[in-house]
C-alpha cells in the first residue's frame, strides 16, 4: 500500500499514525507535486502538526538536490530527492502520492460545502447528512501561475495535508485539471478574501504578499466546535427564541371537604352512621371528624377515610388494627378491575394497595411473602381482607366515572364524598369529586379547548406537532390541600398531588394525541411542554384555584446562516465575514468571542481541564441557547488535529449518551465518575478503545428540572424528560431542526463512526400513580412503568438486515457479560427484590403490560415492544457499521442521597461491563482497493 518514505514515515501496528518529517524545501523550489504528496501524507495520518517546513526534531527529514535524474533514497533518516528540474521534481512527488492508491478516479463523495465554515465542520471537512465510516476527498486545487511561490506552495501544502487527514480515501492528484467534487482555486487579488462562489468551489483571493498568510490562517483554523474561530459568527446568531404569553385561564372552587359539609347539611335523615372520603392526610382527616361531630348532631358515627389510595389506608388503619389475637398470614381478595371500554388494568385494585405488604410487614411482623393477593370476577366488593383464612372486612371505595381524554375510554378512580347508613343498610351516597378530580374534569373539559381555539393550527402542515410544536408550552399552577406523605420503605411515598401532576402531564399528551388524529388524521406527539406546578395548603377547607397559561411557539423554522466570504486584513487575519440567510445580507466582524456558555453542572465547563485524554467540544447550541459539549475520552492526542473516523479505524470506539432526560438523575454523574475511573485507574482500557461522552444531552429539560425540584425535590416530574417545548428530540434526529440538541449524537457518528451506542436512562425509582388513566401507567406506554422492574435493567435492538445475525450474537455476549458482572452485586439483590415486587403485584396479573425478560442477576429486553424503532436509532440507522446499540435503565426517577449514588454505581457497573467486551475484541482489518479497513460491524 505505502512507498518506501510512507512505510517508513508510518509503523502500520499502531494505532497513533503521526509523521514525524521535516520537509527541507529550498527557497528557490516551490514543485506543484509536492501538494499531492501531502495530502497523501494527511490521508495516511490520524494526527498531525503542521511542522512539515519547521525543523523540530522530527524523525526523518527530506531534502532537495539538483541532478541530471530524478529520483528519491534513502539514508538513514533522510529522504534525499534528487531532481533534474522543478516539474520533474513536481511530478516524482505527485507520482509518490499516487503509488499504492487503486483507484484514483473516484469522484462520488457525501460530503458537500454549501458555506466557507463547513470546510473545517466538527468532524472534519465538508458537511454531510449521514455518518459513515468512510469519507472520500475529492478535490481540485488550482494555484494561479503568476503568483506560485515558495511561500504560498508551503501553505497550501500544509492546507492539502489537512485535508488529506480527514479522509479515508482520496482521488490522487489533486493538482489536476480534472474536475473533483471540491474545487479550491487560488489566485491573484487586489482584497485577501475568501470565497464560496459556488457550492463546493471555494476561491482564495490575494496580494502575492498577502496570500501566504491568508493560507496560514485558513488551514490552521478550527472549527468553533473545537474552540476556533471558524463559525464563530454563525453560531452567535442563532436565534433563541423567548415565548410570549398567547392566553391565560384562572379558575377558583371550594374545596372537597368544604363541598361535603355543606352537602351534609342537605341531609335531614337523624342517628345515622357516615363514611366520608376525603383527600386528606391522617391528622387532618380526623380533624375533619371532629368537626363534622361538632357541626352535625345527627350523626352517630363518623368514619373519615381516605380518597386517594382508598384500601391501602383503610386497611392499615382500620382492619388490621382491630384484629386482636397475633396473625401470621393476611389474604387480600381483589375484584377484577378491568371493566369493558375501560382503562383500568385487572390488577387495578392490587396495584392501589402499593406497598402494604411491606408495611404490614413493619407494622406487624408478618411477613410481605405472608401478604396474599387474589383476583375474583365474582366478588361483590373491591376489597375482601382475611386473616389466617377468616374474613375480617369488606369494602367498596366511593368510585367515580370519568372520561378519558381520548373520547373512547373511561376511568374509574376513587373519589371523595359520603355514604350514610341505617341498621347498616345504605340509604345514602353521595360523591362530591376530589379537589383534583374537579380541576382535572375543568382543565380537560374547558380549559384546554379554550387554548385550542387560539392556536394557529395548520391542518395541512404535517410536521406541525411532529417536528416543531403547536405552542410553547402550558404552565398549570394549581393549589390545594391532599397527602403527601413519605413511607419508610425505601424512597416510596404516597402523594395525592404527585398522581394530578402525573395525570396533567401524561394526559394532556394524550389529549394532543387524540386531537390531531380528528382534525389533521395524524395524532400530535409533540405538541408543546407540559409544566405543572403543583403547591400544597395545609387547610382543607381553603379553596382551591389555578392558573393556566399557554405561550405561544414562535414558528421561524429551520434557518442558518452561511457564509459565503471572508476578508483578511493586511496580515492574514481574519477580519469580517459575510452570511447570507435566504435574501438577508449581514456582515459581521470575526473577533467575536462566543455568546453562549456550556450550563455547567457537574463543573462540565472545567472539570477536565487537567487531563491530557479529555478534549471537549461543542456540538451544537440548545433550543434555550446551552451549548451542548461532548467528550473524547482517548490516550492523550499529541497531535494539533486528528481524525475521529481513522483514530475509529485504528480502534473500537464508543459512545454514551448521559442526561437525555434530565429527570433521570444518575446518568450524568455516573458518566463523569466512570471517565475519571478509567483515566486515574484504567489507562490501559484507553490504549484499547476510544470512549466518546455525551455528559449532558438535554440542558434545557435539566433547567426545568431545576425548576421544579426546588418545590418538590423528590418527585419525578415526567415534565422535564423532554426539551424546552416538550419534545422528544431523539424522533428529530438527522432532520434539519431549530433544536440543535437533536444534532448532537449525529454529529459524534459522524466524527467518530462509533461501534457501539450507549444511551444512559432511567425509570421511576416508586410507584407511578395516575388515577384519571387507569391508575396504571397511560396508555401512551404498551408496556408498565407502574413500579420499577428492576433496580437495573437493559434494553438491546438490532437491526433486521444481512448484519442481523453478527448484532444479535453481541447483544447476547454483552447481556451475559452483564449478568456476570452483576453476580453477588447488591444490584443483583435489588433487581431481585423489584422483580418479585414487579411480578406480585403487575406480571402475575398482566403478562403483556408488565413483561419480564429476565436472567438470573438482572432484565435484558430485546423484544420489540419495549426496543425502540424510530428511524434515528443508530444501529436500525447504520446497521452496515453499528455492531451493538443499547440503553441502560436505572431506578432513579428522582432519587437523592445514597440510593442516588447506588443508582450512580449501578449504571458505571452496567458500561463497564460493554468496556470490557470492547477492549477484548480485536480489530480485524480488511483489504479495501489497497488500504486497511476496520471490518464492521465488529464481533464482541
């Protein structure tokens, strides 16, 4: 493949390919083949400095003398090149770079320059639209003979080195009248400028004086990704876009427990016995009691239970504390909750009874294997409690029927109000709606098609709704009294005001959903963020009230600026650029610094500033304006530039995404601790792998989540998953977007065309309570969240192509590897633990919609109803190269204090576990038209 100066330049073993030659050029010489010769240089490097013409100790030099042939030797260290006259010697360097290259006539390339800044891009040169392992350089460069110099040769050779670096193939000569993809032309000019005159022919204009300079400057920029100054301009102008308020709502009502005194107050019957069901916590429900004694003479007993979670505190407050005698064994006869056209699951009443018995176990010594749940078709009430086999108690919670938004479907949540009994018998009952569920039916029913009304809704744009929003986002600030109340098993609490949150959020999605499919026939699955606030009084009879306010999405859609020139000053600086967006001009000076700042939680901004393996880029600017930066984890780059897709050739590469939905806690820490690990602890993983980070994908959904912690700090708050508008960015992937967080890990595939995909989530840590959706998880989901299914748990996929069989094989090598890793772990203990709690109380009942797919230390999933299958999945995208793809799931929605640290040690244990595999799996190369490439995907 290589002449005798490239083999010798390059030892083909190593994975660091950086030449280490001094090019002493005469000053009288200025031979147009040896441009050639260093872009073939570049194109056999994966790291370069641009001291080619510099003497700095390098290994080998090469010198010039004139002969009566032509011809090159070696002696020692030193190429001696001997030449008869500059075009001989011009043509025996071009013939050089040529030697060893099967095919010089391919023109065909994915790479394009529609503006001066994609000539150096974030992963390279040239913009393109797909990652792809291989990248072509097709290029012309034309120097003007008039002004062809020693100085200005050495410049654009150091400019075709680059060039050449970022390549992995090349149409050798590229000084050459013969038309290429790229065309650089470079002459003579009264300004020194820089110009995209066409797409992908780009002239260097200039004094003869001038030019070496303004090439100088040209091809050491770097792109602004990379800290330069290249694109500077363009991305400070990026619009960030502040919503304006398009309507607002405020709405007041009495609250539940002031609506059932005065309801009492209606019933003249004398000497009953009350049942009153409110939403209240413990001590407030029994103060309620002694008011309702103090108001109404006519009842002869008050029993005050609880509106939400009905037969949990029901039977921990009433039935087991009446038992005398000690117990060893409690049986809880459920009634089948399903009904016809309804949400509700068959576990219904059993997922409401979440986690009793482990309470009961804490309270009573029994323990939680001795807690029994049964489904009956037959039984008259919900709930029938025994004890060691003797019935104890009968209940029938207070129910109400309510529309689900979709139109179709009904819930059948428990609800607030009375019943009134004589000699036992019921004569009277009567529901009056919680205080969430009258809010709730207000919202749904009223409030938001009031919004609706005032959306600029386009039936015929299909990407309304889908890629870009109906509106901004709705903030919903409601108050009112409930429970919120922390159970002392692990961090699980009940909160009536966390489950209105849940539903608000969800619901209203689902709301959208159905929306779209009746006006435009295609359901809305982004139709704008989702923020409920949610404030708590302690006084129960307070009214409640809200506030709604929609802000309007500010549609501009997709537009960038592109530069089409750049002036130099008189020293070959640059001085100013100007952009052009559609038939708008502007002209900007380039000594700007850059606006916009990386949110620097976990010190991203800093934190490794000290380690030579660690270089961080920008990748793009969030819909809020974060920049939003990635991490090459690798053995420290010596070199000024390199490239991503040679450094993947030479070596596996992966990459994890961290913080996609911020409200998953631990990914982000657990991410930067693991760097830290391996470059402290584990150099030698670096010597085997590239590791490339995505620490932060989401900040704008992470300054939500900020938001709305500093009231709740430990609920889930589902709102902040998505960005800024409440979007799932990962469907817009790889489509011209405003929401650069979406062009984040398309960007990395296409710097570093990485072989496996790690994409770090996580799933609620408790239960997941939504009462007006079933009380199971909303149907958005096919498969249930209710309750965590594990502490830990992997989620694999592959592509259905000819790479199927290769993929698979790995998914089942890494999950095995995983389930070894994992062996006498507490994880494993945990994942134990919540897949008996997830079987006993959701798959016994509902196979399909609780599933397990378990090994013996922890749950891999590989089939298709919980894998993802959207088109910007990377191994479904790029099966030829992609060998594994999966997503890691930890319980830690939100978690805080030790279980978010376990969270933390959980998920660096599962990406530890992929490390490994991939530093054990060798690279195997291939022969492709004379050079060696990586053979993909790899086997693991």
């Amino acid at each position: 493949m290589n002449t005798s100066i490239y083999s010798s330049l390059f030892n083909m073993n190593q994975p660091l390919k950086k030449p280490s030659l001094y090019i002493d050029l005469p000053a009288h010489l200025a031979p147009l083949g040896l441009i050639d010769f260093c872009v073939r240089l570049g194109l056999e490097s994966n790291e370069i400095d641009f001291n080619l013409f510099q003497q700095a100790n390098q290994d080998f030099s090469m010198e010039f003398f004139q002969h009566h042939t032509t011809y090159v030797t070696k002696k020692e260290s030193t190429f001696i090149v001997y030449y008869e006259t500059e075009e001989s010697l011009s043509t025996l360097l071009s013939t050089l770079a040529c030697e060893g290259i099967s095919d010089t006539s391919e023109t065909k390339s994915f790479i394009y320059y529609e503006s001066l800044s994609h000539l150096w891009t974030a992963y390279g040169t040239g913009e393109k639209d797909e990652a792809n392992p291989l990248q072509h350089l097709s290029v012309q460069i034309k120097l003007q003979q008039e002004i062809k110099t020693h100085a200005i040769l050495k410049e654009i050779c150091c400019l075709g080195f680059r060039l050449g670096l970022y390549s992995t193939s090349v149409a050798l000569p590229v000084v050459t009248q013969e038309e290429r993809h790229l065309s650089i032309v470079i002459k003579q000019g009264i300004e020194n400028a820089m110009e995209l005159v066409a797409q992908n022919t780009i002239q260097i204009i200039g004094t003869k004086e001038c030019l070496p300079a303004v090439l100088h400057s040209i091809a050491k920029e770097k792109h602004v990704s990379e800290g330069g100054l290249l694109g500077i301009w363009e991305l400070n102008e990026k619009q960030v876009n502040e919503a304006q308020l398009l309507y607002e709502e405020e709405w007041q009502d009495q609250s539940e427990a002031s609506y059932i005194l005065n309801a009492l107050q209606d019933e003249t019957q004398s000497m009953v016995d009350a049942e009153i069901y409110l939403t209240a916590s413990k001590e407030n429900r029994d103060r309620y009691r002694l008011d309702l004694f103090g108001k109404f003479s006519n009842l002869k007993s008050i029993k005050v239970r609880s509106a939400f979670k009905t037969g949990l505190y029901w039977i921990l407050e009433e039935v087991l504390v009446s038992v005398q005698r000690p117990f060893t064994q409690v049986r809880i006869v459920c009634k089948d909750g399903s009904k016809k056209n309804g949400l509700e699951q068959r576990n219904r009443w059993i997922m409401e009874l979440y986690p009793i018995d482990e309470l009961i176990e804490i309270h009573y010594g029994v323990p939680k294997e001795n807690v029994i749940f049964e489904l009956s078709c037959t039984q008259q009430y919900v709930y029938s409690v025994y004890v060691d086999d003797l019935l104890v108690a009968v209940l029938n919670p207070l129910i109400s029927e309510l529309d689900y938004v979709d139109g179709i479907k009904k819930t059948y949540p428990t609800t607030a109000g009375y019943r009134l009994f004589k000699d036992e018998d019921i004569i009277q009952e009567k529901a009056v709606l919680s205080d969430r569920e009258r809010f709730y039916k207000y919202y749904i029913d009223d409030c938001l098609p009031h919004m609706v009304e005032r959306l600029p809704i386009d039936k015929s744009n299909v990407s309304q709704g889908q890629l870009f929003p109906l509106f901004d986002r709705i903030e919903i600030d409601f108050t009112s009294s409930g429970i919120e109340e922390e159970l002392s098993i692990k961090q699980e609490a009940n909160s009536s005001f966390e489950a209105l949150y849940e539903d608000l959020y969800f619901n209203t999605l689902d709301y959208f959903y159905t929306l779209g499919n009746q006006i435009a026939n295609r359901p809305y699955k982004a139709p704008g963020g989702i923020i409920p606030f949610i404030h708590m009084q302690e006084n129960i009879y307070e009214p409640i009230h809200s506030f709604v306010r929609i802000y309007q999405w500010n549609e501009e859609g997709y537009q960038v600026y592109t530069t089409k020139r750049i002036v130099f000053d008189e020293n070959g600086q640059f001085a100013n650029a100007e952009m052009h967006m559609g038939h708008k001009r502007k002209v900007v000076t380039v000594n700007q610094q850059l606006k916009y700042k990386i949110k620097n939680v976990y010190q991203l901004s800093s934190r490794y500033n000290n380690f030579p393996e660690v270089k961080i880029n920008y990748a793009d600017l969030s819909y809020k304006g974060n920049l939003i930066p990635f991490f090459e984890v690798t053995e420290p780059i010596t070199g000024e530039y390199f490239s991503g897709l040679k450094k993947s050739n030479e070596k596996h590469t992966i990459i994890i995404e961290a913080g996609h939905h911020p409200n998953e806690v631990s990914s982000t820490p657990a991410i930067l601790e693991l760097m830290e690990d391996i470059i402290r602890q584990q150099p030698e993983v670096l010597k085997k792998i590239n590791i490339i980070v995505i620490p932060l994908a989401n900040p704008d959904g992470y300054e939500i989540m900020k938001k709305l912690t500093q009231e709740h700090p430990k609920w889930k708050h589902h709102a902040a998953r998505y960005n800024a508008v409440g979007l799932e960015f990962a469907h817009v992937k790889f489509q011209k977007s405003v929401f650069g967080e979406a062009n984040v890990l398309p960007i990395v595939l296409k710097k570093w065309a990485s072989d496996i995909v790690i994409d770090d989530h996580g799933i609620p840590a408790r239960e997941w309570v939504q009462p007006f959706a079933g009380y199971a998880c909303p149907p958005i989901f096919p498969v249930s969240y209710t309750l965590p299914s594990a502490k830990i748990y992997g989620i694999g996929r592959y592509a259905d192509s000819d790479t199927k069989e290769i993929q698979a094989k790995n998914l089942e090598h890494v999950a095995e590897k995983v389930n070894i890793i994992f062996e006498g772990t507490t994880f494993a203990q945990e994942n134990a633990y919540w897949r008996a709690r997830y079987y006993k109380y959701g798959t016994k009942w509902e196979p399909q919609k609780y599933p397990i797919e378990e090994m013996d230390n922890i749950n891999f999933y590989r089939e298709m109803e919980v894998t993802p299958t959207y088109s910007s999945v990377s191994i479904l995208r790029y099966p030829k190269w992609v060998a594994l793809d999966i997503i890691s799931e930890v319980a830690d929605e939100i978690v805080y204090d030790e279980e978010l640290n376990s969270c933390i040690q959980a998920h660096k244990l599962f990406n530890q576990a992929i490390i490994q595999m991939a530093v054990s799996a060798p690279v195997i190369k291939n022969n492709k038209n004379g050079w060696a490439i990586k053979q993909r995907p790899i086997e693991i």
